[in-house]
C-alpha cells in the first residue's frame, strides 16, 4: 500500500487535525485513530489534565500533538437531527435521559466511540477530490 492508501498507517502523514472535546469520548477515539494514520495532532477540551495525559500517549506512539489547547464553555453537537437519547456518550445527559435511552436501545447494541472514530478516519483519508458532504452512522438494529 502507498502512502495515499486509506488502509495505510501513513494515510495522514504531513496533514494536521484538529481535534475538539478530545479529552473523552469521540474526540479521544478520533485523536487515537488520526494519530495512528499518520497526522500531526492538534488537541482541545476543557478537561486540561485528561488531555495533556492523551498528548503524552499520542507522542510516545509516534508524532505527536503540535498544540494543546483549553477551550471553555464551548460545546458540539455532531449530526443533523439531534434526538432526546441519541447520543454515543450517554453519561453526559440528564438521569430521564438516560432513561429514555435505557428503554429505547434496550435491545440494540450501542455505538461505540471507536466506531465514530473510525467513520472519521475514512473521510478525512479519501483522496483530495472526493468530498463526503454526510455520513449517517448508527446501529444496525436502529429503525428510527
């Protein structure tokens, strides 16, 4: 495989990503797996500690973060419906929350941060001509 190859672990070599809320979660799977194909990472969350602990991991695996960041009373929502219970990090949400979530997944299993992760990981390695303007990622089992 080439350098260009999106199964190569060199897929991102001299790029940069940004990554935000990294600290946990998404951002954290997203930092991992971007660093693992190569890119040079650039790492901001509220959590300072968390973070400077992921940076230090990322750089004793390879090239590591240019920058660490704090950034404060700044939050995201990825998708483009957002729906009561639909979240990947569950824990983040309000106890009748959580049990909206609890009674509608019962019976499928969860995404996992991972998997975001690596959903990002195949859009930003498609060559430079091809734009991926959505992706919907959700359970298998989910019908709604």
């Amino acid at each position: 495989m080439g350098t260009n190859d999106p199964g190569s672990a060199a897929a991102l070599n001299g790029t940069v990503a940004l990554v935000t809320g990294a600290s946990s979660g998404i951002g954290e799977a997203t930092a991992r797996h971007l660093a693992g194909q190569g890119a040079a990472i650039a790492l901001v969350a509220r959590r300072t500690e968390r973070l400077e602990a992921l940076a230090a991991q990322i750089r004793d695996t390879g090239e590591g973060p240019r920058h660490v960041g704090d950034l404060v009373n700044v939050s995201s929502v990825a998708g483009r419906v957002a729906r009561s219970g639909s979240g990947v990090l569950a824990g983040h949400n309000r106890p009748e929350i959580i049990d909206v979530m609890r009674k509608r997944f019962r019976s499928i299993e969860r995404l996992q941060a991972d998997d975001i992760a690596d959903a990002i990981g195949y859009i930003v390695t498609r060559p430079r001509h091809i734009a991926i303007n959505e992706l919907l990622v959700r359970p298998t089992e989910q019908q709604d």
